[in-house]
C-alpha cells in the first residue's frame, strides 16, 4: 500500500485486509457454484481460502506479506496418502487469489462504457456475493489515504499484480451500486394481509410471517388490479436489509414483479 508519511490508520488498512480476503472467499464461492450472498460459507471454502500476515515496514510504503494458511501438502494429497510436491499443482486458494487480483487489475481498467467492458461481465459471473466483496473492498481503499499495489507470487506461474487507487475504488463502487450487481432476487408466495395501489403491501408467506413488500417499483406491465385481499399471489423482490440503531436489522423487500398464483400453485 503506498500511503503518506510513512503511515496509515490502522482502521483503515485492516478494513483492506478484511475485506480483500473476503473478496478471496468469496472468489472461491463462485469457483465451487456458491453465488448467493445469503448464508455462510461452508469451511471447506473458508479454510482453503484463508490467507495469512506477515507485515516487512519499507519506506514510503506497507507491505503486508500472505501467503495460504493451509499447507501445500495438506490439500495436495495424491492416492494413497502420498503428499504431492510438484510446483506445477495449484492450491484451491491460488486460484482463488489470482481471480480476485485479476477482478482488481480489470477494475483498474475500467474505460468510459463500463457496461461493454469485462467488469460488469466479470462481477454477474461471480455473483452478487462476489459483488458485494468488491464493493467492500472498493469502499476501504475510497475511504482509506493510499492506493494498494497487490502482488501474488507462484512457483512455475506467472507473478500477478494490481494497482487500485481511490478513484477506481469510487467509480466500482458506484458501478456496483447502481447496476445493482450486489442485489439477489427472492421469489415470495403467500397471502395478501393488506393492498394498495402503488405503495407498501404485507404478505403472509406462511406460519404468521408477515413480510412488508415495497411495491413502487413494479413495472407498468404489472396490473396491480388483478390482485386483492386474502388472494394468493408469487412475488419476484430484492431484500432490502436496513440496520437498527439499537442493533440488529429489518428486511424489507422491492417487489420487481408480481402474479397470481394459480389453482394448482394455490394448493401446493
């Protein structure tokens, strides 16, 4: 990280850390067809993708030394027990760190038509949980004082390497945000308990649950007419997760599109 006067918060740099080594997780999520942002990962996933520190001070500069927390001959194991030390095989976490840094390196590049470009294609394949490490990731480098260099290092690979300042970190950012990259929709079955026009609606998706559906944003294709109280109804939404300040959090959901449920999926 190149930063001023030999230093950097330690806030700041630590929010990097974290939020590249989940942008590493979460590299290693879509390489195993896990994109969803819900849930947790499994620990096959976070254990061979967790990396580890070692910090060399240099002037002008932080360099923070990784490398893989799981040693080569614990995963590298070939039939029979016998620990693999060919330099040629990969560990599961080099893949996954190569992809991220080539994330970065493309985001670093990113030209005036950002929707043609290998950016926006590079985030829908990985997902919105892909998406959503990005954004954190740009986040912390927008709100840090220093750009980050990122350099992996393989024997018999070539040496990967990225550059990403602020002014990267601010247009990913806002490219993640408003191309909604990071959002996932849910599909929501259930029971109208209120209705209006155009404006909030209740549903009852089963066993007294009531979700609140934001239902502003529903196309004008979409007949709000056809739908009426204690009517049964499918709604395409994206959860909207607002924090409490008290703590916890409350999930809403932005319907995108809405249709009754049939006879047949009334009584499944």
């Amino acid at each position: 990280m190149n930063v001023q006067d030999h230093q950097a918060r330690l806030d700041a740099a630590g929010h990097i850390l974290l939020n590249f080594q989940r942008l590493v997780n979460a590299a290693g999520a879509a390489k195993k067809g896990i994109r969803s942002n819900r849930g947790a990962l499994p620990g096959e996933v976070t254990t061979l993708t967790q990396l580890k520190l070692l910090m060399q001070p240099l002037l002008g500069s932080m360099v923070f030394e990784v490398g893989p927390e799981t040693l080569p001959e614990a995963e590298l194991i070939a039939e029979g027990g016998v620990a693999i030390f060919d330099q040629r095989q990969r560990q599961f976490v080099d893949e996954c760190v190569v992809d991220a840094i080539g994330l970065v390196r493309v985001a670093h590049q990113i030209g005036p038509n950002a929707d043609e470009g290998e950016f926006i294609q590079l985030v829908q394949e990985g997902g919105p949980r892909v998406a959503s490490a990005v954004r954190e990731f740009a986040r912390g480098v927008e709100q840090a004082d220093f750009e980050v260099d990122l350099e992996w290092r393989e024997p018999s690979h070539e040496t990967q390497r990225a550059t990403f300042n602020k002014a990267d970190a601010a247009l990913v950012r806002q490219l993640v945000v408003a191309r909604e990259l990071d959002q996932e929709q849910v599909s929501l079955a259930g029971t109208l308990v209120t209705l209006s026009t155009r404006d909030r609606w209740q549903l009852d998706i089963g066993d007294d649950h009531i979700v609140v559906i934001d239902a502003t944003a529903l196309p004008n294709a979409v007949d709000v007419t056809q739908f009426h109280l204690t009517g049964r109804i499918k709604i395409q939404a994206v959860p909207m997760v607002r924090e409490l300040p008290g703590g916890g959090t409350v999930t809403t959901y932005r319907a995108v599109n809405a249709t009754p449920l049939d006879d047949d999926e009334q009584g499944s």
